[in-house]
C-alpha cells in the first residue's frame, strides 16, 4: 500500500522538479550571474532602476484588485443566496468570456476606446469628446477588472454558498440588523474567500504585460512589460530578466503571506463544517 | 383569554401554490409550555418561523402582546430560537456566540460578560468560554444555542426539535433541564417536536397538527385520554382502532360484539372509529371476555410484554405484565371507560 502511493507520485515528483524546481533555480542563477557567467549582485541592484515601473505596477494591480472585490464581493454574495440550478447558470455567465481567448477579449476593449472607436463615437454623436481612452493607466486597470473579475467571484462564491442560511437567521434572531449580520457574520465567514481572491486577482494583474502593452500605451509599463523586453525585446538581457522576475516573485510572496495573516484570524475548520 | 401572549388567526401559507399552512388559528399564553406535535413536513417549523418573523403569511394575522407584527422583522422581535441544527456561528467561541445577542444591542461590557458567565453556569458551560464550537460535542453545542437565546431573556423561546439529533440518555436529561430553565426563568416556550413522549412529558399544552391544521389541543393528559379522532390516537401512544357503530348512547358495537361505553350524543346507528389503549385491554381465560381470540406474538419490551392477539378479524395489541402462550387461546375485556369513540374520519382526510 504505501509502495504504491509511493510509486504513483513519482511521475508528479518528476514533473515538478522538471518544470519548477529546476526553471526556479534557472532564474536564480541567471539572475545572479552576468554574461561572462560570474557572480553579481549587479542585475539585482539594477532592478532598482525600474522602482517607479514596480510602483506603478503594484499600484494598478492593487486599485484593479479593490475594484474587482468591490464589484465581486456584493455579486457573489446574490448568487450564493440562490437556488443551485440559478448559481450555477449565473456562474457559467461569468466564465463565459474565459472561453474566449484572453488577447481577443483585450484586443476587442482597443476598438471599443481607441480615439476613433465605439465608444468615441457614440460620445461623439451627443456632441461629447472625443476623449482620450485608450493609452491611459484607467484602460489598464479596466482591462485588469474585465479579465481578472471571474478570479475574485469564484473563491468568493465557494466560501460564500458555505454560509448556512440558518446561522444568518441566527444572528437576525439575536437581534443583528441587516447591516450588522453583515459585518458580524458574512464578512468574518468570507474572509477566506477574500483573501484568496485577492491574490488570484492581484498575482496576474501583478506580472501582466498584454494588458497594459495593448491598452496602456508606451506610458503605461509594468513589470511584465520590463521582463518580455529583457527575454523577447530589442533589451535582450535574460540576466536582468531573472532579475526582476525573481524581485516580482518576492513582492508577490509577501502580498501573499501578508493576505494569509487575514485568514488565520478566521476558523476555516468551522467555516466549512 | 387573559394573558394571551401570541395570537395566530387564520394563518395560510404556500410554498409553489402548496398550502402548507391551512388557516391555522392558535392563542399563546404567558410563560406557558407549549409543544406543536405532529408528523414531518405537517407544518411545524412553518408555524414557527412566521412566529420568529422569518417568513409572512400569505394572509391571516400575528398578534404579539396585542400588536399586529405580520412584518415585523426578526431583529425587532421580543423573540429567540433555538435552531434544529444549532445554527452556532463557526467564527466565534464559545463566549462570543452566547454574547453576541447582548453585544448586538451593545450593553455595556461589565454586564454582557456578568450575564454569559451566568448563563453558561446554569447550562453547565463554565471554563468552555474559549473553544471554538466546533471542538464541543453534539450536547455541548445545544446547550451553547440555548445559553445564546436564553441570555436575552426574550418574552418567548422558540425550540425546533432541539433535541433531536442527541442520543435517547442526553435527550432525557435536556427534557428535565428545559423543563427547570422554562420554569426558573418564567419565559413562554414554544416547543416543536414529532416524539409523542416528549411533548407528553415537557408541556402545559399539546397541539397535535397535521397538514397544516390543528387536530386537537390540550393538556398532555386530555389529548391522552381523550384524543380527539383516530389521527390523534394513533399519534399519542399507540393504540387499536376498530370500526365501529355507535347503536344508541352508551351502547357500541365493534368486532361483532356490543359493549357498554360511556359515550353519548352520536346518534343512533352512527359510524365511528373505537381507540382501546393496548394497556387498557385485560387478558382472562377464554370465553370469560367478550373477546376470544389466539396469541400471535410475544415480545418482552422492558416493564411489559407486548401481545399479539388474532381475534374477530382484527389484530389486537395489549400491553400485559404477564406473558401468554403463543398460539393458545385467550379472552379479552375492556372496561367501558377505556373505550374512546371518535367521529370517523372521512378518507383522506
Ligand atoms: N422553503 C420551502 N419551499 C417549499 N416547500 C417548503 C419550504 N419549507 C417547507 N416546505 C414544505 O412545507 C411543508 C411543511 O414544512 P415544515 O413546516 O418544515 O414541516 P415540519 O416542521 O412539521 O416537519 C412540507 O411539506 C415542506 O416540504
Ligand atoms: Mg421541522
């Protein structure tokens, strides 16, 4: 018996040595090597050039991030309250666009701002604009939300249909007005859900470069963009590359561990009892 | 009626056109012990919930303390629950789950921590103010919702099958504990259950119910004794029911023999339904009664033995203290008293 179970996880064992454990090294040691294969610290103190491109990119994946829990929260807290068969049709809703591809979905929000697009000239017909849409940092956030939104709603909604109604009759029982049920009993029972929605959002709009490269502009790079020149560009420098994917990886860590110290005020155990 | 505390008038509810809820009319007193009795799905947590404030009526009236509060919420609402599945908030301890109807109403916290420790005494909880509630056991977590609701000393507790998940020796020693809150505290409880047995041994009043109307209600001894048609009978302990014809007042015929009763008023040549207690049949030698029949069955159930009997087409159950011989033949009386005549129920009904 424990032979077995031993011998089935070594195909996993192998592929997560082949395809993690070994790039993640890769990535170390590139990103502490230079082109005459030496050690340097030079790559990483490079990457402090580019502090206000990490900034920005923080900053736009952390408003995205807040709007997307803004409008997810409230939506996947509806649907958690209805029938299963209503979840699950206004759950494939929301997937749907995810069954397209992601550059066609983004390539689609260029035509609708571009200057002389959709939106423009539909402004344009009442006498407004036209207005300068595309190329702006709120074109990269939106495009964050419009992809990213689906990430949010989803862990929100597992934690949330895990709520038992009875336990929020309970607290409109002892007395909790609507308000109040909310922010004694949902919002501490979801909080697991927020938290790994959080990081699902806030990860990839974190480290995107479609995004910001076809909505945002030249004015508008993060370090996604910073990376793909390093390995693909004109730039070509697979150390430096290393480099800021290795200071991205760190950032993201942190947001992470930082989001776990949320959850652990939070008894998951009784949560999904 | 005086001291009425929750008036029901004519309450209808449907669920998808379903009446679930028949026109259901029910005064409540203060500080009374009542129990809804009756079969699943008859109504009883429905009955319950437009008390609560969780669900309105589609049309009738709920008077509380002589207000209409057809739509008043919960939150507004002199009354607590006691959930069928505890409803516990998995978030909070021990402490925090019995607090937090006090907090809501944001006492000071000198007195809301004076009255959880009060009320985790009286439920034997001391020294468990800091576990999670899912750490406790089955019995535990009950006596943590009923320390939460009784903490605020509402005019009215409302219990739904509180005991239903505990095993039979837990569910004994609740019974009486309940039974000593309700009196201690002087609060009206209403109690919902489909044990015959424990709505007998806990209430001041029964109310038997079945597809959303009331059967009967009464004291526990009167729906007993004096139970009110077939349905109830049958319900409250167990019982023989025989047709029967009702010849003239005290006089009934069923099984093909005539017996003296002490009921009257039915008319001559009436159909009725004829309840006899299994305990209220006496065993005598064959052909002393005015039933004759043979043993089928014997089964020892603790303080008596439960008796089979094939006789004048019908299968007789009597409760004896004494075994009989399966297969030989024995003669049955019935005193008068013991035999209950009710109405016929119609079919379906
Ligand atoms: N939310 C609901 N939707 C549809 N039918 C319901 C709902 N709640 C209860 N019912 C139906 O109403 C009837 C009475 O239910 P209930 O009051 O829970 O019965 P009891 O508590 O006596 O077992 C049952 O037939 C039940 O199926
Ligand atoms: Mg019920």
């Amino acid at each position: 018996m424990k032979l077995h179970t031993r011998l089935a996880s070594v195909p996993y064992l192998l592929w997560v040595v082949v395809f993690t454990i070994i790039p993640l090294l890769l990535i170390i040691v590139f990103a502490f090597t230079g082109t005459d294969g030496g050690f340097t610290i030079e790559n990483i103190s490079a990457v402090g050039r580019y502090t206000d491109v990490i900034m920005k990119s923080i900053w736009l994946a952390a408003i995205a991030t807040g709007v997307s829990l803004f409008l997810g929260y409230p939506l996947a807290y509806i649907i958690s309250r209805h029938s299963a068969r209503q979840q699950n049709v206004s759950l494939m809703l929301i997937m749907l666009p995810m069954w397209m591809s992601f550059l066609l979905r983004t390539f689609a929000w260029m035509t609708l701002l571009e200057k002389t697009g959709v939106i423009n000239r539909l402004l344009g017909l009442a006498g407004l604009g036209p207005f300068e849409l595309i190329n702006t940092s709120g074109a990269v956030v939106l495009g964050m939300v419009y992809n990213y939104l689906p990430f949010m709603i989803l862990p929100l909604h597992s934690v949330m249909v895990k709520i038992d109604a009875s336990v929020i009759e309970a607290a409109q029982d002892l007395g909790a007005s609507p308000l109040r049920v909310f922010f004694k009993v949902v919002l501490p029972l979801s909080m697991p859900g927020i938290s790994s929605g959080i990081t699902m959002v806030f990860v990839p709009a974190v480290s995107t470069f479609i995004i910001s490269r076809m909505l945002g502009g030249g004015s508008n790079l993060m370090i996604g963009d910073l990376i793909d020149m390093q390995f693909l560009g004109n730039a070509y420098n697979p150390h430096l590359g290393s480099a800021i994917s290795l200071v991205l990886m760190v950032i993201i860590l942190l947001c992470m561990s930082i989001m776990n110290q949320f959850d652990d005020d939070v008894d998951v155990e009784g949560v999904l009892r | 009626m005086k001291d009425v505390l929750i008036d029901l008038r004519d309450l209808v509810v449907e669920y998808d056109g379903e009446r679930v809820l028949n026109g259901l009319s029910l005064q409540i007193r203060d500080k009374e012990f009542v129990t809804f009795l009756g079969p699943s799905g008859c109504g009883k947590t429905t009955t319950l919930r437009i008390i609560g404030g969780f669900i309105e009526p589609v049309s009738g009236d709920v008077f509380f303390d002589g207000k209409r509060i057809n739509s008043l919420p919960p939150y507004k609402r002199a009354v607590n629950t006691v959930f069928q599945r505890y409803a516990l908030f998995p978030h909070l301890n021990v402490y925090e789950n019995v607090a937090f109807g006090l907090k809501v109403k944001r006492l000071p916290e000198k007195e809301v921590h004076s009255r959880v420790e009060e009320m985790l005494e009286m439920v034997g909880l001391r020294g468990y103010e800091r576990r999670g509630v899912a750490q406790l056991s089955g019995g535990q977590q009950q006596r943590v919702a009923i320390a939460r609701a009784l903490v605020n000393t509402p005019r009215v507790l409302l219990l739904d099958e509180p005991l239903g998940a505990l095993d039979l020796k837990l569910r004994k020693e609740m019974q009486t504990e309940l039974k000593r809150y309700q009196q201690q505290m002087e609060i009206t409880f209403i109690y919902v259950t489909h044990d015959q047995e424990e709505a007998l041994t806990m209430s001041d009043r029964v109310i038997v119910m079945r597809d959303g109307e009331i059967q009967q209600e009464g004291t526990p001894q009167d729906i007993y004794n004096e139970p009110i048609n077939a349905f109830v009978a049958d319900f409250i302990g167990e019982s023989n029911i025989i047709d029967g014809v009702m010849l003239h007042d005290f006089l009934v015929e069923f099984a093909g023999v005539r017996f003296d009763c002490v009921d009257k008023g039915f008319g001559e040549m009436q159909l009725v339904d004829v309840v006899v207690r299994p305990e209220d049949i006496r065993v005598v030698s064959p052909g002393e009664g005015k039933l004759t029949g043979v043993v089928e069955s014997v089964i020892f159930k603790g303080v008596h033995y439960e008796i089979m009997v094939d006789a004048h087409g019908y299968h007789w159950k009597i409760h004896s203290t004494l075994p009989q011989e399966v297969g030989s033949f024995i003669g049955m009386t019935v005193a008068p008293g013991d035999i209950q005549i009710m109405h016929r129920m119609e079919a379906g009904e």
